[in-house]
C-alpha cells in the first residue's frame, strides 16, 4: 500500500510539475513577445523580479521532482509533496503572484510591477504573526513558572488542605 501513494504522489509531482513550467514558460515569453513586439518594458526589473520566480520553481523542481532508476525504470524516491502546507506553499504563492504581475505589467504598463509588492507584504504579515506567537509562548512560559508559588484555587476546605 505504502508504494501505491509513493507512486501516486510521483505521479502528482509530475504533473504539478509540468504545469508550473508551461505555465512560467508561457507567462515569461508572452512579456518578453509584448517588450518586442508592442511596447517597450523596464527589463531591469523584470530581471530584478523574476529572480525569486525562477529560485522557487530551481527548488520546487529540485525536491519534488521524482527520481526512477535508469536502468529498471522503477521509482526510486517520489520527490518531497508539493501538495504540502508551509514553505512549499508559500513559493508557489510567489510563483503565482510573479505571474500576476507580468500580466498586469504586459496590460497595464510598468505600474503593474507595483502587485509584486503583495510579496514583501505578506512576509511581514507572517513574521508579524510569528513574532505575536513567540511572543505569547513566552508570556505562556512565565505563567507556568509563577503557578507552582500561586495559592491553590478553590474554596477555603480545599486550600487548607493542599
């Protein structure tokens, strides 16, 4: 059973896969055709913004793709799950926002760059939440030590007693 969702998930891999890169393929040369051929776009920062583009889909294709044997043909590991909450999820998010803004740029000129500031946005949302968190585990963390000197809760029969 367990090599049937190995199997399963190199299968989804592949697939996700391969639609992330059509689709970046076809997003990137359709900016690059509309730069040509209809109005002229600030290649800089469409260098400059692609990068972590093209670094998230390197590492999502570097851990999710499946690995067979050359030889046999069997599957030999079935790739990390792109399926996955967390990191995995945040670049395809980035992927996706990088996209939206080669559209908007291709439609709306160079002001369109401007929805890529949805990503350094969102990361200092989450780290503004991380930090709430830290910060609540270490308020958590005091409590738990004043609690052993705190008096017993309860009725007065029940403190005389403990």
């Amino acid at each position: 059973m367990a090599q049937k969702a190995k199997k399963d998930r190199a299968k989804s891999n592949a697939a996700s896969l391969n639609n992330l890169h059509i689709g970046s393929l076809v997003v990137h040369v359709l900016f690059l055709l509309s730069h040509f051929l209809l109005r002229s776009r600030s290649l800089l920062v469409y260098g400059l913004l692609s990068v972590p583009s093209f670094v998230c889909e390197y590492i999502l294709e570097t851990s999710g793709r499946p690995k067979y044997d050359a030889a046999t043909g069997a599957l030999k590991t079935s790739g990390e799950d792109l399926a996955a909450a967390g990191l995995t999820e945040y670049m395809f998010d980035v992927i996706w926002v990088t996209w939206a803004s080669l559209v908007s740029v291709i439609l709306f000129g160079n002001w369109g760059w401007l929805l890529f500031a949805v990503v350094p946005a969102y990361g200092a949302y989450l780290g503004y939440g991380l930090l709430g968190m830290g910060k609540n585990a270490l308020a958590q963390m005091q409590d738990t030590g004043n609690a052993g000197n705190a008096a017993p809760q309860g009725n007065r029969r029940s403190r005389r007693t403990a």
